[in-house]
C-alpha cells in the first residue's frame, strides 16, 4: 500500500466538515417551507421536520370547500421545489465523491462499498500494521454510508410528500370541480331566491289588493244585509198587500167574467151587425155604381164621336171579330164608298165610327159596345148608318141586358144589308121598360164582303125614355135585291 502524507488527514477532516455542513444546509433548506401563519402538516425524519404548507390543514375532504386557486399554484411551485433541490443534492454528492477520488488520486486501493474512491496505500501506519489513513477512511466512509442512507430516508420522505401532494392536488381538483358545480347551484338558487323574493312581493302587493277588496265586499255585504233586513220589512208589507190584492183579483175576475160573457154577446152582435153592414155596403156599392151608370147613361144619352173617348164606347174582343171600328173625319180613303161628311156636323171636320173594307176578306168581322143606359121606363135609342159601295155587306144591331135574369148572350134586334146609297139614314129600336130598368148595352156589328167598296159607318147616336114614333118600326128592311138571299146568313 502506498503511504498518504501527514497533510491528507488534514484535507479528509475538511471535506468531511464541508460535506457535513452542506447536507445540514440541504436539509435546513426543506425545513425552511412553511408559513408561521398557515395551518401546516408536519413529517419528522431523525432530528429534522419538514413543513408541507397546505391550503388550510391536513382537513378532511368535504372541508375543502374555501381552498382558492392559490393554494394549488403553491403547491405545484413547492413540487418543482423539491424536484429541484433533490437533483442538487445528488449532484453535490456526485461531486462530492469526485473530489475526494481526486484527493486520493495517489493510491489505486479504494474504500471498500465507496462508489469510485480509491484509498492510498502510501504513508505510516499504526503499531497495530494498518494505516492511520485507512481508519480515516472508513471512518468518512461510515459517516458517507450515514449520510446517504439519511440521504434516502429523506427521499423515501420527500416521496411519501410528494404522493401526498399529489394526493391533495387531486383532492383540491375534484373540490374545486365541486365547488364550480356548488357555485353554480349557488347561482341558481340566488336566482331562484330573487325570483321568490320578486314572486313574494307581488303576493304581498296582491295580498293587500285582495285585503282591500275583502274589506270593501265587508262594507257591501253589511249594506246588502241592512237592504235585506229593510227588504224583508218590505216583504212582509208587501204580503198582507199581495193577500189583500188577491183577493180584489178574485172579486175583479168574477166582475171580468161577467163583463166578458157581456163582451161575447156583445162581439156577437157586432159581428151580426158588421156582416148586416158589409151586405149593406155592398148593395150601396151596387146602387151607387148603378146611379153612376144611369147618371153617365143620362149624361150620355147623345153622342156625335166627337170626344176622342168615343162617349164610353169599347171594342168588343171575343175571339170572333178580327176588325175594329175606327174614328174618322172627312171622306174615307177608297173611292165610291164611305161618307165624305159625318151627320152630327154635316162638315168634313166632324167625326164618325167606320170600318174600312179596304185589303179585307168576306166575313171579317168589327163590334163596337156602347156603355150602360138605364131608364125607369121604356127607351128608344136612335143612330144613323151610313152603307155605301158595291160591295158593302151587312151590318147587325144587338142588345144585351146586365141583370142576372137574363142571358149575357147579346140578342139580334135589327139588322141592314147591301148598298144603301151615299146617304146617312136614321133607325130607331125600342128597349121595353124591365131591359132599361135593369140596364143594357147596345152592340154594333159590321160583316165585310169581298172588295174594297164596301165601307159602314154610324153616327149620332141619342137615346130618350119612351117608345120610339109609330112611323118608325124596331125593325127596317133594307134596300137591295139580294137581301132574301143574305138573310139566311144571319147569325
């Protein structure tokens, strides 16, 4: 073994102090995290503590609702912090052992279980045959095997801090998650709470509008109860009244019985009467049109056709004639027939009643109806005929009576046939006294034959009481040779 020099015991003690003095450091860095004001957890290796600050305490989980994001910012430094200060600590002890393989850099024997130092073997020895180096040596050695190995304990400790740590900061994610879900419930529930408060008030703002309104149906109610107790004093009024009414209505029904079988009887003959007087108005109906007509019968006794309203006089329309009598001044228009002047005036300017022949065919017929006459006796009605032409044909007189006794039928009383001459000539019919009482109608009717030559005409037309002149028959033959033959045609 090489000998070591009397100076590097000297040196070994120094180191040892420096390495000694320098893990104490170490060590009294981790002691030195803490806060003297916050709550602590405290792990105790050998003759050292090593302070963990903690958000407040080593608390239970479901109190560590207030833990702040803080908290967890200071605990993930103080992780860095220790990862940082044991990888320090390997490297001054790595450094440590390559200082002291330099010091022993002269000898090539190595301290037994020394990671690279090597012992030198130089220098005096003890009585007993070893080296004073030697038990140097293992006496560093043994205090490098202390070391380390309290080295390790504290790593064994700064892991058990660190799983800790972890275990918190999982615990302080999960409450922190709890308290973000509790926060919002908290937010809903102030919401909610606002919402009841609002909810609240308006119950309350409702709940005195309801008290108002009670207190006022109080106030009604105590008025309707004293209407109702001065009602009930009205009731009772009302009843001895109603009772007393009802018996003056029984007594008024007897009396309106009695007046009302009085009132049947006396329906009754009113309603005889009323029928005795709408037979009455009737037959005053009846009498007054019957004077109307026997007035416009006496108003009418005369007529010339001068009125445009030919004196009442009307086209018979019966299906059978398909001519009309029509009313004419001066001559008619054919030649060598018809009159050239009426016989009322004897003047171009007066009017008749004529029937044109003109464009005509044989047995066409024309009626013409005189209004109403009446008379309390015997009548003659007079007219004048007017029959000129070749071809004239035959004109027929009738009478029809407007009582219910005889026929509505009109009856032949006189006819005229064949050329008569350019003249106008008189004919006169006598009407007996029950046909003038009762009324009647004269009819004229005039037949065509074939040609234009063969015009009728009448004219002034009178009616007076009494039987016509004896000079004058009912019935007046007329001129011509073919009258035999023609009266077989005689309707």
């Amino acid at each position: 073994m090489t000998v070591i020099t009397k100076l590097r015991p000297k040196i070994y003690v120094k180191m040892e102090v420096q390495t000694l003095v320098w893990v104490c450091l170490v060590l009294l860095t981790f002691c030195t995290i803490a806060d003297s004001q916050a709550n602590q957890c405290y792990i105790r290796e050998g003759q050292c503590s090593y302070n963990i600050q903690l958000s407040h305490g080593c608390q239970d989980q479901d109190k560590l609702s207030n833990v702040v994001p803080e908290n967890a910012e200071k605990a993930y430094e103080m992780s860095l912090s220790v990862k940082d200060t044991q990888l320090k600590q390997e490297q001054r002890i790595l450094e440590l052992e390559r200082r002291l393989q330099e010091a022993l850099s002269g000898s090539n024997n190595q301290i037994p279980g020394a990671k690279g130092i090597v012992i030198n073997t130089g220098g005096p020895f003890k009585e007993d045959g070893t080296r004073i180096e030697i038990g140097l040596l293992n006496t560093l050695y043994s205090q490098f095997t202390e070391l380390r190995t309290e080295l390790n304990a504290t790593k064994i400790a700064l892991l058990r801090s660190q799983a800790a740590l972890n275990q918190t900061q999982r615990a302080l994610n999960i409450t922190e998650a709890n308290l973000l879900i509790t926060t919002q419930k908290l937010i809903r529930a102030d919401r909610r709470i606002d919402f009841l408060e609002d909810e609240n008030r308006r119950l309350k703002l409702r709940l005195q509008e309801v008290t108002f309104q009670l207190f006022q149906t109080k106030t009604k109610l105590d008025r309707t109860i004293r209407k109702l107790f001065r009602a009930e004093l009205d009731l009772g009024v009302a009843r001895k009244e109603n009772e007393e009414l009802r018996k003056e209505l029984i007594h008024t029904r007897r009396r309106a019985h009695t007046l009302e079988t009085r009132l049947n009887q006396t329906v009754t003959q009113y309603r005889i009467l009323l029928q005795e007087h709408e037979e009455l108005n009737v037959t005053l109906q009846e009498t007054r049109l019957k004077l109307i007509e026997c007035y416009n019968s006496k108003t009418t006794s005369f007529c010339g056709f001068e009125d445009p309203g030919i004196c009442g006089f009307t086209q018979e329309r019966n299906g059978t004639d398909s001519l009309d009598w029509w009313r004419r001044s001066k001559a008619t228009p054919s030649a060598l027939t018809g009159p050239s002047t009426d016989q009322t005036c004897n003047s171009p300017k007066g009017y008749y009643l004529y029937i044109e022949a003109s464009a005509r065919g044989r047995g066409q017929k024309a009626r013409v109806m005189s209004p109403k006459y009446y008379g309390y006796g015997a009548q003659c009605f007079e007219f004048y005929f007017h029959m000129y032409g070749r071809n004239t044909g035959t004109l027929n007189v009738f009478t029809r009576g407007t009582d219910q006794v005889e026929a509505s039928e009109p009856v032949p009383v006189w006819r005229a046939y064949g050329n008569q001459g350019d003249v106008w000539t008189k004919a006169k019919l006598d009407i007996d006294a029950r046909s003038a009482f009762f009324g009647y109608q004269v009819v004229f009717e005039g037949i065509l034959e074939t040609g234009y030559q063969g015009d009728i005409a009448i004219d002034s037309i009178k009616v007076h009481d009494g039987l016509c002149s004896v000079t004058d028959s009912l019935y007046k033959k007329p001129r011509g040779e073919d009258y035999d033959e023609h009266f077989e045609d005689y309707p």
